[in-house]
C-alpha cells in the first residue's frame, strides 16, 4: 500500500455508472470464486491456502475499496468509474462477504451437527466461524499490503459520527480493514509498479440485531470528495500522466 483516502461521494453517483459496473463486477465475482467444494481434501480436511487462493486467486487491482455492505452498488459503480475513466482496476471486498457464510455453512453441515440431529453445535460452530474469519482477514490483509491505493467509501451506512470528536463502525469488517491499512507497510509507487508489469466475506454481520460499535481512526486516510473526482479527471485529462494515481496523489497531498 502507498496511499489511502476517506471519500465520501454525492448520493447520484451510482445510477450514472452502475450498469457497468455490475458486469465488472460479475466478472470478478466469476475470478474469486471457482468452487468451494474444492477446499476439502480427499480426506475431508479444509486446506487453508487452496481457500485462500480460491477467494484472491492472485487477482491484480491497483485500488482496494472498503465499503459497507450496504454501499455495494456505490462501491460497484466507483469500480467502473474508475476503469472507465483512468484504465484503473479496483477490488471491491464484497466480492468475497458473501462466501464466507457459504464456506461456514459447507463446513458446518459436514463438521458441526449434533450426532442424529439437524441442530448445530455451539462450541464446533464458534471453531468453524473463527478459523474461517481467521483466514479471510489473512486473505484481506494481503490484497490490501498488494493494491496500491486504498479508497474508503465514508457513509451513514459505514459509520456513524459521534458526539465527541471520534468515529465508530458497527461493522467488525469496515474495523478490521481500515485497521490493516493503519499497520501494513508504506511502499513506494515503483515498487508497485513494477510488480504490476511483472506479474501483469459477507459482512453478514449488519443482518441481525447484534450492534458492536469500534471506534474508527481514519486520520491516516486523505478526505476526497466528489469534486475531487471531477477535478482528477479534469487533470489528468490535461497532463496526460502514464499513471493516473500519481494525479490523484499530487493533487492530495499528505499533511495539507
């Protein structure tokens, strides 16, 4: 990762670009997910690295987008916005959400019922969903340390401010990653780069009751809006730059 920012964008922007969006969005969807069936072995054992392979099957962005599941047509349209616009790829980590509850489920119905019953075993069911969230937020991590740019879609669905001074989410995901781009390495845009021409899970949570608020430190993040999309594009379309990112750098830059 070289750069994050916290954007927050106008409510029309997602009817002007969703229609694309949603089939590149297909398309990744199509790339992440092979078949869940294959994570067991011919002995029924979960092979952890094969899972994670499935779900990032070494997929290349150049931009993570963290939003709220709620947000996915927001986020979707951003994605196609942006391929649209500059060529730029983005990985949009709802792509993954949804395959989490239907790996914990495959092992569940397999590994967690009580004996003659149809009923689940709460102690086997609190195994099998922390080995999986283990994983994915190992899987997550890496394709955030791997994008170069981090773009958080800042929302009433995402967070929700405070009285005092601070932020909260009440999604452990939106939590778990805004943390990991606080602690994974700074890389420079080279370095990026050149392993660009090199090599060339539901956040289920919000379903239900259970609130669990986390404070959210976005201070490290750079706030964009919008205008400052438009005015990316506006830039970028006069100094013709070979990577549009660096646009959006110098017309943000850190500490101003």
């Amino acid at each position: 990762m070289y750069r994050g920012f916290n954007l927050k964008l106008d409510d029309n922007f997602a009817e002007a670009h969703y229609d694309r969006g949603k089939s590149l969005f297909i398309n990744s969807k199509a790339e992440v997910r092979k078949t869940i069936d294959s994570f067991l072995d011919g002995e029924g054992i979960l092979i952890a690295e094969k899972m994670k392979a499935d779900w990032f099957p070494q997929i290349k962005a150049d931009i993570f987008i963290s939003h709220s599941h709620s947000d996915e047509r927001l986020a979707i349209s951003l994605g196609a916005w942006l391929e649209i616009t500059f060529g730029i790829k983005s990985f949009i980590d709802s792509c993954v959400w949804g395959y989490a509850s239907d790996l914990l489920k495959l092992i569940d119905d397999k590994y967690c019922k009580n004996p003659g019953e149809q009923t689940y075993s709460y102690e086997k069911r609190n195994l099998s969903t922390s080995h999986v969230h283990m994983m994915l937020t190992t899987a997550l991590s890496k394709m955030i340390d791997r994008s170069e740019c981090i773009i958080f879609l800042n929302t009433p669905n995402s967070i929700r401010p405070n009285e005092v001074v601070k932020t909260e989410t009440q999604s452990p995901w939106i939590y778990s990653e805004i943390a990991i781009t606080s602690l994974v390495r700074r890389r420079e845009r080279d370095e990026h780069r050149k392993r660009t021409k090199a090599a060339v899970i539901l956040e289920y949570l919000e379903k239900y009751d259970l609130a669990v608020k986390y404070d959210l430190n976005l201070s490290h993040l750079t706030d964009i809006d919008t205008n400052s999309l438009e005015t990316w594009k506006y830039e970028q379309g006069n100094n013709g730059k070979e990577y549009p990112l660096d646009t959006l750098y110098e017309l943000n830059v850190e500490g101003t």
